[in-house]
C-alpha cells in the first residue's frame, strides 16, 4: 500500500471522527490521538524502507545526521520504538507529514469547536 493512499484514506477517517466526535468538550485526549497518528506514520515509514541502506539514504535525504542516521538503522530495537528517536523526528518531522498531506486531527478538532 503507498504511503499516499495511506494518508488519503486515513484524512477520509479522521474527518469522519472529527465530524462525529467534535460536539465532545473533552479535549484531553486530542492532543495525545494526534501525536499517536504521526508516530504511527513514522513506523510505517521505517517498515516500507525495510533494509539498512535505504533507511540510511532516506534519513540522510531528510536531513538526519549521518552518524544517526547510521546507528538508528542498524539498530536492534522495534520499528515502535525507533518512531520515537531524535533520528526519525528530525528527519520525518510534523511539518513534513503535513506537506505529504497528513490532516492534523487536533485542527479538525478545533474546526469543529466552533473556534476558526
């Protein structure tokens, strides 16, 4: 599955939560759900790189030092946990998701508030 119709139809899912769940004044877990979807992302992304060289020339294209970048492919630990590394957050960082066309479900939240 490429990661565009991942994204794709997880905006189709979220909106529809949004749209479903937004009359809710409990904004605690908002934040929380947000940052749950774009650490999913990144272990989606370490996944379909699969191999330690295109993780190394990925990061190293994103901007990741090449020392992390190194030691953060050839790393043993799980892709759950390497979603969460200074290396895959500085190379995969919010603003990129965005530009790839990731909906924040914290702005959908908002918008359905009432507050824009």
């Amino acid at each position: 599955m490429s990661m565009a119709y991942r994204l794709y139809k997880l905006g189709e899912y979220l909106r529809g939560w949004a749209g479903y769940f937004g009359i809710s004044q409990y904004s605690r877990p908002v934040p929380v759900i947000d940052d749950w979807i774009r650490r999913r992302l990144r272990m989606c992304y370490w996944k379909q790189w699969r191999y330690v060289r295109t993780k190394v020339r990925h990061l190293l294209a994103l901007g990741t030092y090449k020392r992390q970048a190194l030691l953060t492919a050839i790393s043993s630990k799980s892709d759950w946990r390497l979603s969460k590394i200074l290396a895959t957050h500085s190379g995969m960082t919010n603003g990129g998701l965005k530009q790839q066309g990731l909906i924040s479900f914290r702005d959908l939240w908002i918008k359905a508030q009432g507050y824009v």
